[in-house]
C-alpha cells in the first residue's frame, strides 16, 4: 500500500515524521511529493498512489484519470473545493476531510486580525478596543466556536448565525443566536466569515448584505475568497469610508483593493490560517490515522463525497 503526501506548500518536517510514523506503522509505504512546480509532476506521481494526503493542491479529474490505483484523498484541513468530488466518486474514490484540527489557528488568526484593525493597523493612531463591540460569527462550525471561546476573553457581545447549526447548540456556549444573516449584519460591528464556498454561498456576501452593517463595520474573512462578491464590496468601502476589510484570501482585486481602501484593507500574501506548527501537525497526523482505519476498518467517518 502506497501513501502519497502531495504538497505544494509543505507540511512542517515534524509534520511529515508524524505522518510516517502512522503509515509505516500499518505497514504501508510513504511517498513524498513536496515544492512541485508543474502539475505533470503530480501526475506522475499518483501513478502507483493507492492514497494521497493533501493541503491546498488540486485534485481534478486529470489527476484521478492518472491516479489508478488511488482509493481515498485526504485533504488535511476542513475546506475541500479543491477536489472535484463528482469526478472523485466516478472514479470510486473517498474523499475525506480532516474538520477541527486548524481550527484554533484559523479562530486566532482571525481575532488577531481583528485587533489589527481596531488599532488602525498599529499606525500610531488611536483606535479602538473590542471589549464590548458585537461580534457576529457567520458559520457556527469548528472554527466559529473557536472564535467565540477566545472571543469572550475580549469582553465581546457574541451573537451567530448558520442555517445548519440548531440554535440551541449555539446557545449553550453563551453565544445569542441569530435567525437570519440580515439580522446577524444589521446587529454586529464586527462580523467574522466561515461559511464555506457552495453553489449558494458564492458571491453571497454582496453590498445589500454588507451595507446594514452598523457605523465603524468590519469584515474579517478567513473563510474562502468565493464568497465574497468583490466589485460589490469595493462599491461597497467607496460609500462607506467607515468600513473596513480583512481577509487571509488574497481577493482577486487585490491591487485595487489597496490602492482605494489603504487603512481599511489587510489580505495576507497567501492563506496562513492554518499555517501554525500546531495545526500542521495535527492536521498531517489526522489525515494518516484516517487513512489507516479506511484501509483496516473501512472507517469512513470524514467522507465528504457521495
């Protein structure tokens, strides 16, 4: 048996020794595939790939048609719409995830960004203090729970909406829970983004959503850039010089971005939310053991496709 950890943007080594450890021990072999420049180099090797773990790296039908003796993908992290999942499951390959291993360091990420821009991107201004500002979290998941525990260390008034979480369930952590995504805007200065990029959710987050956000509003996206309807958004910060936009996204307008909105716009260089040695290794370690017990115990707990 094969495992293949294919890896534009490597797993920390550490990372890596803990994959091993897993697979070598189940008595399978570990491939590695790490800074590949042109996509041939992946597909020539998943040839003999009866698994792949991966990170942001994209599997298409191309790569399943190559891969024929691949059986599972395990993306280590939550989102996954960097697999074509029809294709996967026509190619009767399992997909699996790995939710809640990056989520304290997407939920920190996030707040640190909030504290950035509070203080006026440290300029040397006077800014502002998030203790008492109303926090919306839209998208009540793994990394929206982590955002509302460490958020209630800041004194926040926390409040959620996600059309799939029971609001009970929210409730029970302190957070209120909203009904509606309006209602969740129109209430919070502060809204953070989670939810993920579906059919539904892209281009959802647009200027009629956006502009009954409150005087002082800010969006934090660690969410995925899809959602975002960006030339709704830039109308949106042209109208409203109070409004400010920070995302681990890079948007595709990013320069525009920049050049209009300097002081209310922040996008990291690339997608660091899980770039911690932390989330690393816990996410790499969690797609090995699910690797394992698909092979040995036909677990498929974290299949996202049909």
């Amino acid at each position: 048996m094969k495992v293949l950890i294919a890896t534009d943007k490597p797993f920390a080594k550490v990372a890596v020794d803990g994959i091993r450890k897993e697979i070598e021990a189940a008595g399978y072999e570990l491939a590695l595939l790490e800074k590949y420049t042109e996509k041939a180099q992946l597909l020539d090797a998943v040839k003999d790939a009866n698994a792949i773990i991966i990170r942001s790296d994209i599997i298409d039908a191309q790569v399943l048609d190559a891969a024929k003796e691949l059986k599972i993908v395990v993306r280590a992290g939550a989102g996954y719409d960097n697999v074509d999942l029809e294709a996967a499951t026509a190619h009767g390959v399992c997909v699996m995830n790995t939710p809640g291993q990056n989520s304290n360091a997407v939920a920190e990420l996030a707040l640190g960004m909030m504290v950035y821009a509070a203080r006026n991107f440290f300029n040397g201004t006077s800014g502002t203090e998030l203790m008492g500002k109303k926090l919306g979290i839209h998208a009540y998941g793994n990394v929206g729970r982590n955002v509302a525990r460490i958020a209630k260390g800041f004194g926040m008034e926390i409040y959620a909406y996600d059309a799939f979480c029971p609001a009970d369930v929210i409730e029970k952590d302190g957070v209120k829970a909203l009904t509606s995504a309006d209602e969740l805007y129109q209430t919070c200065d502060v809204v953070s983004l989670h939810i993920p990029a579906t059919p539904e959710t892209k281009k959802s987050i647009n200027y009629a959503l956006l502009k009954q956000m409150p005087k002082g509003a800010m969006l934090v996206n660690t969410a995925r850039k899809e959602v975002i309807n960006e030339d709704e958004l830039i109308k949106l910060m042209e109208d409203r010089p109070d409004f400010k936009y920070l995302t681990d996204i890079m948007p595709a307008a990013n320069d525009k971005f920049t050049e209009l909105f300097a002081g209310r716009y922040f996008s990291t260089p690339k997608k660091m939310g899980a770039q911690t040695a932390e989330a690393n290794i816990n996410a790499g370690i969690a797609a090995a053991t699910q690797i394992v017990g698909f092979f040995k115990d036909g677990c498929e707990k974290f299949r996202v496709n049909k």
